[in-house]
C-alpha cells in the first residue's frame, strides 16, 4: 500500500492524512492501521496529564526540547476539548507548542476529545501507532485536563507524569479519584506558589500510604 510506505517513511502529510480518517471512522483507514501495526513497539510513549491550567504543555515543550538535544525524534499528540461550531481540536496546544512547528523531526497533532470520556479522544491509540511507524523515538501525549477522568491514559503510555500545581484547590482530590494509582512521576508545576510545601508533604503522605 502507498500510504503505508510514505507513512514508514516518516511523511507527514500521510500520517496527519490517516489520523484524519481514524477520527473521521473511515474503515479504510482501520485496515491501513492493521498493515503498518508490525512496525510499531520502539518508541517510548510518556502520557501527561493533569488538572486543567497546570501547565502540562509547558511540560511537554520542555520534554520536545530535552528529547531534541539528545536527538531524539518525537510525535506530539495534544488531545483538546472539541470544538462546539466544527467538531475538531481547538488547537491551543499546537499553538503553544510553535516554535518547534519548523523542526522536522518533530510532529505535532492535535486530536479533539469528540465527547470522549477518559480525557483522551478515541483516535490516540490509533494516532499512537501511526507516529510509532513513523518512527518517532518519543510520543508524548497530552491529555485534555479533566481532572478525575484522566486515567484512561494509561493504557496507551509507558510512563505517566501527573502535573500538580499548588493553590488550584483539587490536587489531592483529584488523586484520591484515581490518578494516584496511575502515576509514574508526579510533578509540582509552578513550585515558587505559596503552597507548593504543603502540596509535596501532602503527596509524600498519600506514597508513604500507598506503598
């Protein structure tokens, strides 16, 4: 198949292309999916996830920017509420993540949640693959921020980063509902906050529990 062979060629516009179809439930992408499966499993995927406004984009621009210097090539998918008036992405992670928009090893894509639970949209796992066959060395995805939801993530990442940030009032609460249990790394964004003590001390106590 000709897309399968761009696609392992690391074309973009194929590959942005197929994801498109897999949001829009083309079954002729579900079969180009099975095709190119076998050429998955290398890359590292880190999933980040958080409470809205607790700075998981800068994360990840700084994770794009480490994995770079190390040349790494890296898949960027940055999952946004859905748009009311077109059904699609919002965008603003891409938007944020600009000044890595001319580099080409890197690959940004947005996918819209589309009412999916779990903060993540429906096409990730498949969008996964695609970036995988690409031969992305690091996928990172961002989750949409939905707080208790977010636990869906891991079954698609090999490692979690949950983003705290001390002040926003639902951290703890937010990990009580489930993404404690998640989490392979937590960070406190935004630590210089008055609060940002209290919030690690607190996040000690819940480990120390739970171990």
């Amino acid at each position: 198949m000709e897309i399968e062979k761009k696609i392992k060629a690391g074309d973009v516009r194929a590959a942005s292309r197929l994801i498109r179809n897999i949001e829009d439930n083309i079954p002729e992408a579900k079969a180009t999916i099975k095709h190119i499966f076998h050429s998955t499993g290398n890359a590292q995927v880190v999933g980040i996830t958080g409470s809205p406004g607790a700075g998981k984009s800068t994360i990840v621009d700084g994770l794009i920017e480490a994995s770079r210097k190390r040349d790494k090539t890296v898949g960027v998918l940055a999952v946004d509420p859905t748009s009311p008036f077109t059904g699609g992405a919002t965008l603003g992670d891409r938007i944020r993540m600009q000044r890595h928009a001319e580099d080409p090893g890197v690959f940004i894509r947005s996918l819209a949640t589309r009412g999916s639970l779990g903060g993540l949209s429906k096409a990730v796992g498949d969008a996964i693959h695609i970036m995988d066959a690409m031969g992305k060395d690091v996928i990172l995805v961002e989750t949409v921020g939905t707080g208790q939801q977010e636990v869906e993530i891991i079954n698609h990442a090999h490692t979690v980063i949950v983003v705290l940030v001390p002040g926003m009032g639902d951290e703890i609460q937010a990990l009580k509902a489930g993404i404690m249990e998640i989490a392979d790394i937590f960070v406190i964004n935004k630590a210089d906050r008055e609060g940002a003590g209290k919030l690690q001390r607190e996040l000690m106590i819940m480990l120390d529990m739970s171990s």
